[in-house]
C-alpha cells in the first residue's frame, strides 16, 4: 500500500503558493506520486434587491478573467517549484473552491492544504473533511519539505479514527516513530488493549511504533502536550463531529488540532 497520487490545493488569494508545493511534492516525491495542483475561485454572486435581481455584467466578466488570470499564474508556480523528478498534473476552474476540490478529489490518494485563515475564497476544511472521500493533511505554517520524522496517532476507537490510521499507512510506515495515544479519564483494560491492537496492526506493515495512554480531561491539550514533547512532525486523528447535520460543529479535539499550525494534521472526516 502506498501513495500514487497527490493533490495539492492552492488558495488563490495566498501569496507564497511555491512552498506549499514545495512541501506537496516532496510529499509525493518520498512516495513516488505524480502531483496534481488545483485551484478554484468563484465570481461574486448578483446582488438581490426589493426590486429584483441586478446583474452587472461587466463587473462579473472582469471578475472571471481575474480568476482564470490567477489560475494560469499558479500553474506555473505549480510546475516550477514542484522540481524535477516528478510528475506534475494541474487543475483550476472558476467555481467554489471546497466543491470543486472535494469533487477532484476523485483522482487522489491524499489531498494537501495549507492552514485555513479565515478567507472569502478559501477552501472549507471542514466541508471538505466531510466531503471530499479522502485524508486531507494540513501542512504546518511555512512548511517547505515533508519530514516523516516522529507522527503521534491520536486515537479513539471510532470509525473516523479507525480510518484515520489504515489511510496514513504509509506515512506511518515512513516515520522514525510511531506513538498511538489516547486520553481517558479513567483508562483501563479495554484502553489498553483498543491501543494494543493498533499497535500490533501498524507493526504488521513495518511501522516502529508504540502505545500512550494518558489520564486526564483535557484530551486536546493532553494530546498538543505530548505531540510537543515527543517533537512530533505529524499528528494523525479522525475528525470528529456532535452532528451529522451539514451544520457540522466539530468536537473539541478536531477543533484543536486544526487551530494548531506547528505541526501538520493529517485527518480523516466521517
């Protein structure tokens, strides 16, 4: 099992695009994956107003030859600083840029995003966790190269975390070390058998791994704690939500994670 495509998602209104790439590819590299970058903005929508719908025209027209402008500048920012060595695909569209990337999504393994800031035509990375169908690994902020170096697991015995960890495999494989935690207040024999058997599963692919389990309430900041501590490049987790509405909230843990940008996330939505 291993990586043959990655996809790499450039925010339109971000500036330095190239180290993102740079990161992606390096990922792609280390895995002998082609890489595929894809952008995608959309034009403002018509003002609604008491009397009906006013449509400018003109201002929408400039509004699309500005994106499809962007999108043919950050195909060459794409293809030059992915480097030699690999293979490089590109996709850009005018159009919401989480829908779009959550349907492309289709021709990957692993889609790779930069830290969400909060722009009007940024991607969603919630949306997309729960859309997309695919692992979504957040790189950490000015990330340049992939390190697979030490990667915590942040495990709870859920369908979304059980994914987690089969999709990251081969990362997981990568790394210099492998640490499966798990917060409880309590812990107990079942904890430690739950993280016994992820132990025993990833070793079986060769992963050099080992178990944490820690007591405590706080299972977000225990978890930053510990992936702090071990100097941990990647935190794996599933993303967990308290509604299977499209509303989604998400829970504590996956709200944390996504808030903290010194290391890279890589997640798996329901």
């Amino acid at each position: 099992m291993t990586y043959k495509s990655v996809l790499v998602n450039l925010d339109i209104d971000k500036g330095d695009a190239a180290g993102l790439v740079r990161y992606a590819a390096d990922f792609a590299r280390h895995f002998g994956a082609r890489l595929v970058g894809v952008t995608a903005a959309d034009v403002t929508p018509p003002v609604v107003t008491m009397e009906g719908m006013v449509v400018d025209g003109e201002l929408i027209t400039q509004q699309r030859e500005d994106i499809e402008q962007r999108i043919a500048e950050l195909e060459g920012v794409c293809r030059e600083a992915a480097g030699a060595g690999i293979d490089v695909d590109w996709r850009g569209q005018v159009d919401n840029p989480t829908r779009y990337l959550s349907e492309i999504a289709r021709l990957a393994d692993v889609i790779v995003t930069g830290p969400s800031h909060g722009s009007g035509r940024s991607v969603d990375l919630g949306t997309l966790l729960l859309d997309a169908g695919r692992p979504v690994l957040v790189a950490a902020e000015g990330a340049q190269s992939f390190e697979a170096g030490t990667v915590l697991v942040a495990w709870k015995d859920s369908r979304e975390a059980r994914r987690a960890v089969r999709d990251a495999v081969p990362l997981l494989v990568a790394a210099k070390e492998v640490v499966v935690a798990t917060v409880d207040r309590e812990g107990g024999a079942y904890l430690e058998a739950s993280l016994a058997d992820v132990a025993g599963y990833l070793a079986l692919h060769g992963a050099k791994v080992r178990t944490e389990l820690i007591t405590g309430h706080n299972d977000s900041g225990h978890l930053v704690e510990l992936a702090d501590s071990i100097g941990a490049s990647t935190v794996v987790s599933g993303a967990y939500g308290h509604s299977r509405l499209r509303q989604w909230i998400f829970g504590g843990v996956t709200h944390s994670l996504l808030g903290e940008n010194r290391y890279s996330r890589f997640m798996v939505g329901g």
